[in-house]
C-alpha cells in the first residue's frame, strides 16, 4: 500500500471512529476518503422530509491535529446546526415571489 493510501485509510478509520461515538435521534452520518481528506455526509433519519445530505469536509491538517476529538465535536455541532438552519422553507432572509 502507498503512504497516500495508508494515511488514506488512518483518516477514514479515525472519523468512523469518532462518528461512531456520536448517535442521535434525528441525524446519521456516514464518511468516505477522498483524495484531500474526509468528507462527512449528515442525513436527516426521517426520510422525505429533508433528504438532501449535508456535507462538510475535513482536511488532513484537521485529521492530524493533536486536539481533533475535541475539534471535531465542536465542527459536528457547528454543522448540525447549520442543517438545521438550511432545512428552514420560509425565514426573513429567504426571498418570497
């Protein structure tokens, strides 16, 4: 295996790994390798009523952070809400016509 392939590999099984400490009733996630880190895939678990995916990425200099577990948290948390946020159908900032 290349050294590419192998910190490949150590990245996906890390954020599996810290995605796997994390459930909630509303949201799933999933993460796959891409050639510039992880990207991390948040479904809403209830299907047909917001089925887009929302996808955030992490780079291999946040992979590789001493405090990643912690900085993790605080992006998940952070992209949740931005979900959240996204799934609104109606709000001041959304142009009517």
């Amino acid at each position: 295996m290349s050294d590419l392939s192998d910190k490949s590999t150590k990245y996906l099984l890390q954020v599996q790994h810290e995605l796997a400490r994390y459930e909630h009733p509303l949201f799933e996630w999933t993460a796959i390798s891409v050639a510039s880190g992880v990207d991390v895939f948040v479904y809403l678990k209830q299907k047909g009523l917001h089925d887009d995916a929302y996808k955030f990425h992490l780079a291999p200099r946040e992979l590789e952070a001493r405090a990643f577990a912690w900085d993790f948290q605080r992006q998940l948390y952070n992209y949740l809400h931005d979900y959240l946020i996204e799934m609104f159908t109606r709000s001041p900032q959304i142009l009517e016509y």
